[in-house]
C-alpha cells in the first residue's frame, strides 16, 4: 500500500511563542508529518517569522487570513489546503497543546481500521502565573465529540465531509461541534485510550473555562 500522506492543521492566532514550540514539537514525532499547515487568523500582523529560520523535515505551508473569522474557518482554511495537497490522513492540532512523541504513529495506527478516532484520555496540564499543575491522566469529557479535540484525527473521506459540513453549517458555534453533530455519525469513529496529547490549560485559552481549576482543587 502506498505511504500515508499526513497533513497537520494548526489553527494560530496572537501567540507566535506557542506556535513555534507547537512546530519544533511536530518535527520532534517518531512519525513524522508530510505537510503542516499553520493558519494565522485574526486581527493583527503576520508572524510567519517565528518559524522562518527552522530546518524542519517536513513542509510547512503559511496561511494567512488578516481579518477575523469565525470559529469554523479557522479550521476549515487548512483543511482544504490539505487536502489540495493530495493528503490522505489528517491530525486536528491546537497551537497550546503538547503532543508525545508517538502521537501521530498511534494515531496512524488506529485509522488502519476506522474513519476518524478521538481520545478520551490526555494529560492536563494547568498553568496560570507562578504556580502550574500536572495531572498526566484525566478521562476528557468537556469536547463534543467524546474526548479530547485536539486528539482528533481522520481519513481523507471524513475530511472531505467535514470541510463541506463546516462551509455549510450555521446552526453550531464551535467547530468541533460540527465535527461531532454533523459528521462523525456519517463515518466509522474510534473512542480511543491513547495518552499521546497533554491539554495546556492556561490563561487566554479559549476553552478551559473554570473547570481546570475545580479539578485540581483551587476554586477561584
């Protein structure tokens, strides 16, 4: 069979310094990605120059989007680009996340046999101004589609769906909505106990709200 042709999508906006690290950790895989597409939304400058100056073993594709888009987009521009790209296997990455080194391996490892996987367990790593928490083993249940988002990968079929689901939806705010509501019950999906990612709970994350800090005992 032919070599899997991987495609990572990372969403960024305003935090080149987490970018960056999201790159070199991407170079860092014992399964190495084919192409990266970095997408850059939002009001502001480009920051393509945080990565400007890496050697890195794969390709790295700059999208840039100056306005304000919403949530889908974010996602939904690199998919398509990816899939222009000729990609057959697609990694939903988040610029604040941490990915082990095995992650896309196992993740490949698990489309073998189905259309889309998500894992249901991931570190949690919180940090807020001098003080940081790990707890490297928490069941994720606070994403839609049943885990951790940013352990979400898929085939190429999924992706095709998913990107015409997102251009088409205006019923649902986040993007991973979409992808649990709309397109996973289309497709074969995977409920996974991989522990490749650890989620960064810290301050400006879109997502964390206030359950991070209940969970580790330090109610605000």
């Amino acid at each position: 069979m032919a070599r899997p042709q991987v495609g990572v999508l990372v969403p960024t906006a305003g935090r080149p310094d987490l970018l960056r690290s999201c790159v070199l950790q991407l170079a860092a895989q014992s399964r190495l990605p084919d192409v990266v597409a970095v997408h850059q939304n939002g009001e502001g400058p480009r920051y393509d120059w945080a990565v400007a100056d890496l050697r890195l073993p794969f390709r790295l594709d700059w999208l840039y989007t100056p306005q304000r888009l919403r949530q889908h987009d974010w996602y939904a521009v690199p998919l398509a680009h990816l899939l222009g790209a000729g990609c057959t296997h697609f990694f939903w990455t988040d610029h604040d996340d941490l990915y082990l080194r095995d992650h896309v391996a196992a993740g490949l490892a698990e489309l073998d046999g189905w259309d889309f996987s998500i894992s249901r367990r991931a570190g949690v790593l919180y940090t807020q101004p001098r003080d940081w928490r790990l707890d490297g083993d928490v069941e994720f249940n606070s994403h839609a589609p049943g885990g951790m988002s940013s352990t979400m990968c898929f085939n190429r079929g999924f992706a095709q769906a998913l990107l015409e689901d997102l251009r088409a939806d205006a019923a649902h705010h986040y993007a991973d909505n979409v992808v649990a509501r709309v397109t996973m019950p289309k497709f074969r999906c995977f409920l996974s106990e991989r522990r490749t990612c650890i989620y960064h709970s810290h301050e400006g994350s879109v997502s964390s709200g206030h359950w991070p800090a209940e969970a580790f005992g330090l109610r605000r």
